[in-house]
C-alpha cells in the first residue's frame, strides 16, 4: 500500500475518456498513484451529514458546487461509438436510485451523458427518490416482489446486507475482474484497499457494494487556546517540555491524551485567574475537554486500535458472532467512564446533544466528528482557528480509522447485459475525472489515489493562503487530513443483524457513565443486554 504526503505536484489534467472497446479507463491514472479517510471533506460545501447511520435523510448531504470541473455537461467528452466498437450489443435499460438532491445528480447525469456515447446501446434512467436512506432501502426491498427495483442504489451496508439476504444483491466479482471491462491494475493500485474490502465484507462472499461517497472521522481542536500553551510547569515530559504544537497534537495516542495532556491542561486551568482560563467550568454542567459526537463509531473503533474485537462472520457458518462482550472492552469502558468523572470525555449519547455543537469552543477544546460533517466545527457567530487532527490511536497498536459513508450498491436482475452495464456505469462514474468532481463539489472524499494529486485538489487542501478565520481553511485542512488517513480505513463485517449490534454497542457507555459508583457490579448487565438485543435480530 502506498504511503501519501501532500504536497505532491504531479501532472493533472482530467483526461478524456476514450469510447468502448479501447483503452481501459484505469489508464488516465497510471502515472497518477500516490497514495491518499469518513475521508470525507467539505471542501466548497456545507455539510449537514453526520456519517455512519443509516437513517441519515437523503437530502441531508453537502451542498454542491455547480461550477467544479466536471460538473458541466458540455465535459461530459467522450467519442460516439458504434455497435461493432461497444461492448453491449442489444437494447438494455438500467436504473439508478438515489436520494442526493439535484445538483449532485448533475454529475451523476453527466456521467450518463458520457456513457450513452461510449455505449449507445443502453439506456440509464436516473431516479431521484425522496426520503431517508432507511426509506429508499424499503423502496428496494418492496420492489422486489414486484419487479421494480433499479439495478444502482445509494445504500449504507446494513442496507446491503437485505439485498443479498433477498437473494437481489449482484456479485460484481466477474466484471471488475474482466479483461475487458474491469479495472486495470492501475485502477485497483489507485484506490485504497479497505475501500475495495468494504464492498467484500459481508456474509456472502462477493463484492456487492462499492464506494461513491466516504469520509471518516477527526479530531478538531481549539487551535488558538492550544498552538503554543505550554504545559512544563505542571508536567514537564509533555511535547518535551516544549509548547503545544500541532505536530505533538497530530499524534496522540489515548493514553498520552488522557493519562497526560488533559490532565495537565485540567492543572493548568486550575492555577489560573479567571481572566485567563482556557476552558468554560460553568456553561454546562456536563463540561468536558474532550467530546466524542458517535457513540458507535467510538465503542466500535476502540475495539477495532485495540484488537479486543466487535462483531466477526463464522467462516463455517457465514453468520454473524458478537465478540464485543469480552474483559477488553468492559475494562475500557470503565477507564473512560472514569474520564467522564473528571470531565475529561463525554459523548453525545452522555450529554443528549451533538457534540460538535459545543465542539473546540469555550467548553471543550478537542471535538471528535465526522469529516463530513466539519460545518459543525465551526462557529461563524464567533470564529476561531480551528485545527484538524487525526483521532486518537491506541498506544503500540496499527492505526485505525473508520470508514463511513453511503456506496453504491449493486442489484441482480438475472440479465448478464444489465449486470455489464451496471459495472461498467460505476467504472466510469468512478474513474479520476468524474471522482474529482464529485469529491471536489459533495464535500466527499476522494476514492482515488491520483484524484489527491490533481492540481485542483491539491490547490483546494492547501490552507496556507486561506484566511484562518474561515471556514475555506477548515475545508483545507480537513480535506488534507481526509487524503492521508484513506490507507488506516478499516470497516466491520455486515451479517443479519450487524445494525442492531451498532445500535447496541452505541448504549454501552452511556450506560457505564449512568452507573456511577454501581459500574463495577452492572457493568457484565449492561453488555449482557446489548448482547441480547442483539441476537432477537440476529
């Protein structure tokens, strides 16, 4: 796997498709792979997505901008062909199904435009439909006994996962691997591996998703309060007994932030007047230096640094297990419970409200969130410089970071001209040109290794010449952080029942922090119960 450092000043122009029957699209980016992250960033957009639920509403996502590369129909490019040099010879029709609003659907539609010429044959019909990601999923799933059903729909995994169950889901094994019409070698050397391994890990062996829209998660912090605080006088070991800088805070484990630094910073706090304190004591009762905007995300990536385990498939069976309920996880939940008491941590499903409203002001300087909901860490009323750091990682463990985000999925329709033309739409749609210019107008991240190297990539994550006071330089800085944390994405297995475990698990340190004093006899309860709950759906 490749390792990416920004800046890397490589040749990019967004290459012209070639039409069917010649060169494989994978060649654009041949001497464009570098290496590259829930990532997700905002970068001319306003997100108001908070990633990894399911029942996120469909018209929720970024704001596009109309005026991107790509997003024109007159760049759609691309050669006629005739029947003799296409690859699909008969009349097909396929149908897409999203919920994105209608200027993300212009590049989607675009794309479409570009295909039509490359494939005259086929015919595409892209649907808007209206609701939540939960209700198109039950569009999906209610078409089936009817025949109404498209053959692309944006969905989460756990939405997957009921297709395949329906026996509905495509395994796009055959066609991404074929000579002619999948990916070069190029192509899979272009995308990050746990991206690819996403669409792979379900109880079905296949691959019957793959990714349109990702982001991971942050850690956003109070630039101004912290960039140059030092901390010698109550610990002097911390950053060397140099001041606080954004290389120290870029990597923390959890145990030098809570074991140290915000122990220190508590310290501190204390000895000083109240003119001069760092943090507001008396807002919020609920106050913490550190908050945490999904409790799922935090219990399951927790258990993904430290290797105590989450939930697995039986590889005799192909079902689901649990393996959350072990000594590992219990004992981390008493740990930050802990934390909790001192007002180190907190999490949304402690305080009953979104963290990131609160997020690196007065309250609390260190706020943990999705990359595609970064907006949120910004507080234009009263602006401030906020930084982006990666999440905290597990001391002496391989870093890890979740990927999050709807794909899209595939749907067999038992027609070998269909399932062609569904891999070969998502080939394109996916390809430098048009991943960049969804990246670059969604507030998505890339998918592609050499869509981070594109000059207007690397121009829009560059904050160096972005007024801090803005949110262009949160954008830059997130959108840089999204692009190196792609190779550290893992994701969990989705099995029958896999979405109430994430429903589960996201009460467990709620639970533990409700406790108090009682946690050490209710704690085995508390993930009896969500163990439990979990298998009724299981």
């Amino acid at each position: 796997m490749k390792t990416y450092r920004f800046p890397i000043v490589l040749a990019a122009s967004l290459l012209a498709l070639v039409a069917c029957g010649g060169t494989n699209q994978g060649e654009e980016s041949k001497e464009n792979t570098g290496s590259s992250d829930n990532g997700n960033s905002e970068p001319l957009a306003s997100s108001s997505i908070e990633e990894g639920q399911s029942s996120q509403q469909g018209a929720s996502e970024p704001s596009i901008n109309s005026s991107v590369p790509g997003t024109s129909s007159s760049s759609a490019g691309g050669s006629s062909s005739t029947n003799d040099d296409c690859v699909i010879k008969e009349p097909t029709n396929i149908t897409i199904w999203t919920t994105y609003n209608d200027t993300y659907q212009t590049i989607i539609n675009n794309a479409i435009d570009e295909f039509k010429k490359m494939e005259p044959n086929v015919t595409i019909t892209n649907t808007k439909q209206q609701g939540s990601y939960d209700d198109l999923k039950k569009m999906v799933v209610d078409g089936f006994a009817v025949d109404n059903y498209p053959d692309i729909v944006a969905a989460y995994p756990d939405s997957v996962a009921d297709f395949i169950n329906n026996f509905k889901g495509l395994d796009v094994d055959p066609y991404m691997n074929d000579p002619e019409i999948g990916w070069s070698q190029d192509d899979f050397d272009d995308i990050p591996e746990a991206i690819i391994e996403a669409g792979q890990n379900y109880a079905m062996p296949g691959t019957y998703s793959l990714p349109c829209s990702k982001s991971t998660e942050a850690m956003y912090y109070n630039q101004d309060v912290l960039i140059g605080l030092n901390l010698s006088s109550v610990d002097p070991t911390i950053n060397s007994g140099k001041p606080l800088n954004d290389n120290y805070l870029q990597n923390l484990t959890w145990e030098e932030l809570f074991d140290k630094l915000v122990p220190a910073l508590d310290a501190y706090d204390q000895a000083q007047t109240e003119a001069n304190k760092i943090i507001d004591r008396t807002t919020y009762a609920d106050w913490a230096w550190v908050g945490y905007d999904s409790d799922d995300n935090f219990f399951i990536t927790l258990a993904e640094q430290y290797g105590y385990g989450y939930t697995a498939i039986d590889e005799i069976t192909g079902k689901g297990k649990i393996e959350f309920d072990n000594d590992g996880m219990k004992n981390l939940m008493k740990k930050f419970a802990d934390y909790n008491t001192k007002h180190y941590f907190t999490t949304k499903g402690v305080i009953k409200e979104n963290v990131n409203y609160r997020s690196t002001k007065d309250a609390m300087l260190f706020s943990i969130g999705s990359t595609g909901g970064v907006k949120y860490q910004f507080d234009s009323s009263n602006p401030h410089n906020v930084g982006v750091a990666p999440i905290p990682q597990a001391a002496g463990k391989t870093k890890k970071v979740i990927s999050q985000g709807p794909d899209f999925a595939f749907l067999d329709h038992e027609n070998e001209n269909r399932a062609k033309a569904t891999w070969m739409f998502y080939k394109l749609f996916t390809n430098t040109k048009y991943n960049s210019a969804w990246a670059l107008a969604t507030g998505y991240s890339p998918i592609r290794y050499s869509v981070m190297e594109t000059k207007d990539y690397l121009a829009y994550a560059d904050a160096s010449d972005k007024d801090p006071l803005t949110l262009d330089r949160l954008y830059a800085l997130n959108a840089k952080y999204a692009a190196e944390a792609a190779d550290l994405f893992f994701t969990s297995p989705v099995f029958k029942g896999s979405s109430e475990a994430r429903t589960q698990v996201s009460t467990i340190y709620a639970a533990c922090v409700a406790a108090g004093n009682d946690l050490n006899s209710q704690i085995d309860g508390i993930f009896s119960t969500a163990v439990n709950n979990t298998r009724l759906k299981m």
